[in-house]
C-alpha cells in the first residue's frame, strides 16, 4: 500500500467515523501539517480515481455501511468537495 491511500485510511479512520464526522477537525489538522494535507489529497484522488477503498475496508475502518464500491466513491468525492472545493460537509 502507498503512503497516500495509507494516509487516507488512517484519516478516514480517524475523522470519519460512524460515531459522527469530525471534518472542522480534519481541516485545521490538514491547515497545520502540509505533508499530511499533501499525502492525504493524493489519497483521495486515489480512491476517487480507482475505486481503491472497498465497502468493506471502508465498513471496517469507520462501521458505515455502503451499498456499493461506487457510493463510497462518491463519498469520497464529496469528502474532496468539501476540502478542496469549498463544498457543503458531507452528511
């Protein structure tokens, strides 16, 4: 596994869980330490790209359960929208 989808697992791990979102945590994290901002943004493109996180290492990570690989894409996307694109946070 490469360091960015390593980085993007422990990110979703820990930020992104069933026992509720911690984003505005998350992006003051990223604010402070560009090296994870960097592993982490490669990360999701990764995963938005590829399909690289499965719904079931995601449902093991975070105990949120997705239909499909694609919804989790998504997921991801909106993850994307809302730390780069100024999106809404994710629900």
């Amino acid at each position: 596994m490469n360091e960015a989808l390593a980085t993007l697992l422990r990110m979703t791990e820990q930020f992104m869980n069933a026992h509720g979102s911690a984003f505005p945590s998350l992006k003051r994290k990223l604010a402070s330490n560009q090296e994870l901002a960097k592993q982490l943004k490669m990360g999701l493109r990764q995963a938005i790209d590829s399909g690289s996180v499965s719904t079931s290492r995601y449902e093991r990570l975070t105990d949120t359960e997705f239909e499909s690989d694609e919804e989790v894409q998504d997921w991801y996307r909106a993850v994307w929208d809302y730390l780069y694109e100024d999106g809404p946070e994710p629900e």
